[in-house]
C-alpha cells in the first residue's frame, strides 16, 4: 500500500517537469495600483483564452504562459493602451481563436441568427398547437 | 402525432452518438497555429542567454539567407530529442538561432553541454513576451524566417529526424 501511494504519487507529480523554474512574472498575480485600470485588465483576462488549458480563460489558467500574458495585459494597460488595441494586437498572432468575445465574422453568424430562428419555431410549435386545442 | 415521428427521438440519439463517435476517431487539431507566416518577424532585442553566445535581436535575422529561430527550453523534455536533429541540420549549413523561454543560464549551459549545441544566438526570453509577440503557444516551436526577415513557415513541435527533408525543403523554398 505505501509503494502504491509513493508511486502514484510521483506518476502524478509529472506535469510539474512541463514548468521552468523561474518565479511568476511580476504582474502575473498581483493587482495594479490603479483600480480603474486594474478593472480593465481584469475585464480583458476574463475573456482571453489560455494557450495551455485551452478551455480557461488566462484569468483563471495556472499555466506559466497564462501568468507571463496577464503580465503583458496589465503592464500595457499601465502604460495606457486600449484593451480593445491589447485584443487586436493578440488577434493578429494567434487568430480569433485567443477571444472569447464573439466577432461578426460570417463564420459566427449562426451564433447571432440563432436566438432569433428559435423563438420563430417556438412561435410556430405554440400556433400550430393551440389550432388543434381549438379545433378539437 | 404522425407514426414517423415518433421515431425521431431515437434518430436524434443515433445522430449524436455517430457524431461523438466520429469525433472520438478523428480528434480536432488543437494546435493554435501563429498568424505570422508571410508577415514580417515583429521588432524585439532579447538579452544574451549564455556568457559565452551573441544575444538576438529581430535584426540578426533578415541576412540574406533563411534560417531556423527555434523557441526551446531547458526544462522541455522534447527538446532533448529535437536538439539532436537541430545539430545534424546545423553540420548541413542550416543556421539556427535559440530563443530560450523562462530559463537560466546555467540550466541552459548543462543542457546545451549534455545534448550538443547547434544555435549561433540565443536570446532569454524569460517572460514569454517574444514567444508570444511571435504567436507562438508552446516548445518546442520553430520559425523558418527568410533573407527578408519574414516569417515563412512555423512547425509546432519538436523537428523529428523525419521531418529534416521537409524542414530543408521549406528553407530551400524560402530562398
């Protein structure tokens, strides 16, 4: 029992080999002393995406890559760039991919449209049942 | 309620199920890949890594001629293997350049000392910032950046001995 324990516990001690052994970036995890821009780039990190943890945003991520971009979120919003500018400048290298934030691209249209086409069918589900509620 | 319909539960259940199966056999690539290739290598000026190597900076990398800017660490386990594959492509006249993500020096100097070295320059990059000015998401990753400076291809993970054919391909091409 105790060699079962130490074995899994260094089988689930790997994915510590995957980080360096640098600390975290500065601004990684600590606040800005502005709170209005503190809130700005808090509002940006939420809805960025995690390189490494690809479901997370880098709000929430762990990763060491998540830390080193929350540090680059909050040292540009510091220096006065526009999160949307910060949003762009991360969409030109990685893709739309890095925002959670829907675009108005055609590829998200059905996105938009979708909202819409369900309430007509709802719509038409309710009109066609209460015509047999009448008729019967 | 027509007889059809009532089947239809069932044909939705079956549709799903094919779907996940479908998705179970043949998985979404999950590699982000840069939105560099044919734009310009982005501005940036990294300190030396080692005492004893040149440091990088976007400038030493429009020569003339394309090369190799591979994005490694010490603490990445596949760049063990790569490190090889680098040094054969090296002893064929492929210049390489390292850019080094949150590392040290002397962690850098062991591994360049145990696995061999194939870079002409390596910058520090100890903050992720040009990995992620480059659209870079992990390492190993390698950049083919032509005699312009401008980024020609990006290969996400570590060069296999199977992939040198294709690498010297796209460096011949990017001539």
């Amino acid at each position: 029992m105790r060699w079962l324990v130490l074995v899994s516990m260094i089988v689930l001690a790997q994915p510590l080999l995957a980080d360096s052994n640098l600390p975290p970036a500065y601004w990684a995890d600590r606040q800005l002393p502005d709170p209005n821009q503190e809130a700005k780039a808090e509002a940006l990190m939420e809805e960025l995406r995690c390189l490494v943890c690809q479901g997370q945003s880098i709000a929430d991520s762990d990763a060491e890559l998540a830390g080193d971009m929350r540090d680059l979120v909050r040292r540009r919003i510091a220096a006065g760039e526009k999160p949307a500018d910060i949003r762009n400048w991360l969409i030109q290298r990685y893709g739309t991919w890095i925002s959670y934030k829907p675009t108005s691209e055609p590829a998200a249209w059905p996105l938009w449209l979708a909202p819409i086409a369900l309430l007509l069918i709802g719509t038409l589900i309710i009109r066609r049942h209460i015509r047999i509620k009448v008729r019967n | 309620m027509s007889r059809a319909i009532r089947f239809a539960p069932l044909v939705l259940l079956l549709l799903l199920l094919a779907g996940l199966v479908w998705r179970l056999a043949t998985p979404v690539d999950i590699n982000v890949s840069s939105k560099l290739e044919g734009k310009p290598v982005p501005d940036f000026a990294l300190p030396a890594m080692l005492p004893t190597k040149p440091a990088l900076a976007s400038a030493n990398l429009a020569t003339g001629k394309p090369r190799i800017v591979n994005i490694f660490a010490s603490w990445c386990v596949p760049c063990i293997t790569e490190v090889r594959v680098l040094k054969q492509l090296r002893d064929r006249g492929v210049s390489i350049d390292g850019i080094a993500i949150r590392d040290r020096s002397e962690d850098v100097a062991q591994f360049l000392g145990r696995n061999g070295d194939p870079y002409e320059r390596i910058g520090s990059d100890a903050k992720s910032q040009v990995q992620i000015a480059l659209g870079s998401s992990g390492v190993p990753e390698s950049f083919i950046i032509d005699g312009r400076g401008v980024v020609r291809y990006q290969h996400i993970g570590p060069i296999e001995l199977s992939d040198v054919p294709m690498i010297l391909a796209k460096l011949e091409q990017a001539k």
